[in-house]
C-alpha cells in the first residue's frame, strides 16, 4: 500500500529503506547538520530526512551518476520528461502514465504478463542501443531500469547492461516519485560521492552535530550488491564505527541479525554496547522473488 507521507526514491531501488523509513527515522536525532549516507543507494532515506546538508555516497558508481543526472534536471523538469517520452516513443514502449498502448487480446493471453510481452521486442531493441551506442547516457539507462526486470541495476563482467524486461513500465507511481525527486533536491544540498566506505567518511570533517546513517550490504542474505562484501569488509566498517563514536559522531545502522537459519554473530556481539532497536522488516530477494521473514535491527550510538 502507498504511504502518501514518505517519499520514495525514483530508482525504486532493491532493497531500499522506502517501507521501513517512517519507523527508523523515529531513532534519528531532531537536529541534524551533516547527514551522511556511506551506502546511500536509491535515497529513500535521505530523501525523508531533514538536515543542514547531506553527503551522500555508494561504491556503485553507476547508482551516483544515475543522481546526478536526476539532479541535473532539477529546474528544467519540462525537459526532463519530453526527452523521456521522446525516447519512449521512438522505441514503441508502453506508457501506462500517458495512455493505455497494450492491446485488449494481449492483456487476456497475457493476464499478469502483459507488459513484458508488449515491451520485450523495443526494450531489447533500446538495451542494445544503449549497450553499443549510449553507454554513458545515464537517462537511457534510467528508462532501460524502469522498464527492467524488478527495476534492478545489473551489468555482465563486459560492462553491458544485462537484465531481462519486466512486467511494468512509465506508469503514475514514477512520474510521482520522479516529480517529488525534483521537488525536494530542488532545496537540498547534497554532495556526491563513489568512495569506498571508509574513504568516504575519512574525507569528512564531521562533529557531534552531524549523523551517519549506514545500510551497509548485509553479510547472511543474498543479493548482487552483497557480493561485494565479506567478514573483513563487516569488521572494518564496525572498529571504523567505534573510532568514530569515541569521537562523539553519532551514527545508526541497519543490519540484520539472523536470516533463515544464519545469524550474524560477529554484529550481534559487536552491537552490545550501543542500542539496540528491533525493526519490523521484510526481505525480496532476486533469485526467488519471495518475501522472507528476518530480523532487522536498527543500532545507534546515542
């Protein structure tokens, strides 16, 4: 169900905080200067945070450029969406948003499927468009997520953009998410950055005005994203953690505790010594599609 009081990302980013943000924020301080994000993903949680100003980075430089060319139409909206519905157009892809293009027979073959059987041929086309001719043109490759299989972000070891149609296409929900987008970076300011985590938090003069808010990859699920992390990744982040919080620089994490009959003991016994805030959480994992129960905490220093 739609929650008209939080704001989702855009990117409709696997995994993001846009369900879970309403209740993490009730840990966050009143009074924020610098907001970081280390891992900021699709932004749904900056996204709902009031601060001074933001400084928001992910390894995954793809995610950080797809920002910032979102930012770059901040005032020129118009523009913004004639371009895309120029490039939906050329290609013959369905826009739910504008108009009703898929036939009334392929709706009744096609019952739950009926967007990708309609679009399979033109986002196949605009993928290999996009792979062979548009590599660094980011608003192609927003479409091409848009109308993608659960709107994901995934390129092959060659580079190439490599993931399946999926079932759904331009429809209201993102022009709405898209148009708040603008709205709100509109009068945010944020910095971007593609760091490693550490680097990134390193390469800020923070204080205890400030708040690090860190959803990291979480070590005992499944995802394309965790692949980049491990045991050691985990311990760097938490004694980088404890470093800062001896400074006085607050900081929360979400992470999860146990997950279908794995637990996390290397967070469980570091977490002991901060506060622990239980998260009432579900899991959609790519290789089943399926909501998996698990326990979420949210840890805070303050």
């Amino acid at each position: 169900m739609k929650n008209s009081n939080v704001n989702r990302s855009p990117l409709f980013y696997v995994g993001d905080k846009y369900k879970l943000i309403t209740e993490i924020k009730t840990y966050f301080p009143a009074n924020i200067r610098h907001f970081v994000e280390p891992f900021v993903g699709g932004g749904s949680v900056y996204l709902n945070v009031d601060a001074h100003d933001y400084f928001l980075n992910d390894i995954d430089i793809e995610v950080i450029r797809l920002h910032q060319m979102l930012n770059s139409y901040v005032g020129k909206e118009t523009e913004f969406f004639s371009k895309v519905w120029s490039i939906v157009d050329e290609y013959g892809l369905s826009c739910s948003a504008r108009e009703d293009r898929v036939p009334e027979e392929l709706k009744a073959k096609f019952v739950k499927t009926y967007f990708a059987e309609f679009n399979r041929t033109s986002f196949l086309k605009l993928r290999e468009d996009y792979n062979s001719k548009y590599r660094s043109d980011y608003l192609i490759l927003y479409i091409l997520i848009i109308y993608g299989f659960n709107r994901m972000i995934r390129f092959n070891r060659f580079g190439k953009y490599n993931l399946p149609v999926g079932n759904v296409d331009f429809n209201q929900n993102t022009i709405d998410a898209l148009k708040r987008y603008f709205e709100l970076n509109a009068s945010k300011n944020v910095t971007w950055s593609a760091l490693d985590f550490e680097n990134f938090i390193n390469s800020l003069d923070l204080s205890e005005q400030d708040l690090i808010y860190l959803d990291p990859p979480y070590l005992i699920t499944f995802s394309e994203y965790n692949k980049l992390w491990n045991k050691d990744t985990e311990l760097r982040l938490l004694n980088l953690l404890d470093r800062l919080s001896l400074r006085g620089i607050r900081f929360a994490i979400s992470n999860v505790s146990h997950y279908k009959g794995k637990i996390n003991t290397t967070f469980l016994e570091w977490c002991e010594q901060y506060n622990i805030h239980s998260i009432k959480s579900n899991y959609i994992s790519y290789h089943d599609n399926t909501i998996k129960n698990f326990n979420e905490v949210l840890i805070t220093n303050y």
